[in-house]
C-alpha cells in the first residue's frame, strides 16, 4: 500500500475520532457543568461568581430604583470583558475590577471589589 494511501485511512481516521469527542465532550462539560477556564478574563470572572456577592448603597439604590437587576449583574459576570489595565489587581487583600458589557446594547461599566472571602460591587455605570 502506498505511503500517501495509508496516510489518507490516518488522517481519516483521526478526524472521525475528534469529531467523535469533541461530541462526547462537550455534552459531559454541559451535563456536569464544567467550565474550561484558562484565559484570565475568564478565571477572574468565574472567580468572582464562586464568592458571595454584597452590594454597595450605591447599588442598592439603582436596584430599588429599578434601573439594575440581579440579571444585569450576572450578565456583567458571565459575559463581560475585564479592563485590567484600568483594574488595581496589586492592592491587598482586595482587588478591584472594573468589568465592560453592553446592556440592552448600551454600553456599561461595573467596578468590583474582589475579596478572598466575599465580592463587593462597588459601582455600575449604565
């Protein structure tokens, strides 16, 4: 058997077999709610959903005004885009970020503290 025809059965044959598992994969990682982070906007957010969440009086304010709801914030927290340039991640003990989404396509800033114990949203800009 030539060399290019067995290298064709190979390349065949691996390419079913990816197929095959990211198949298998991804349905485990969605039944078992895995979450594959490795980029640190991601770590940094699914660190920050891990936590309970506190607000500020600033916050609360704009929740009982209605302006802002719990599922903005899990939006902020699912979706958004960390700016850390403009984040201080060198303070101790907390470190404080501001995270970018776009609600209701307007485009928004939340501001997080991040404690090793707690989160505090600090501030949203909507």
């Amino acid at each position: 058997m030539a060399f290019l025809k067995r290298l064709g059965f190979y390349l065949f044959g691996l390419a079913i077999g990816l197929i095959f598992l990211a198949v298998f994969f991804r349905n485990k990682s969605e039944e078992l709610g895995v979450e594959f982070c490795y980029f640190p906007n991601c770590r940094t957010l699914k660190d920050i959903r891990a936590k309970p969440l506190d607000y500020s009086n600033e916050v609360n304010e704009l929740l009982l005004a209605k302006q802002l709801d719990s599922t903005n914030i899990a939006f902020f927290l699912r979706e958004g885009k960390v700016d850390f340039k403009g984040s201080d991640t060198k303070s101790t003990p907390c470190k404080s970020y501001i995270i970018e989404a776009e609600i209701n396509d307007k485009p928004a800033v939340m501001t997080v503290k991040n404690c090793p114990d707690k989160a505090v949203i600090e501030h949203v800009r909507l």
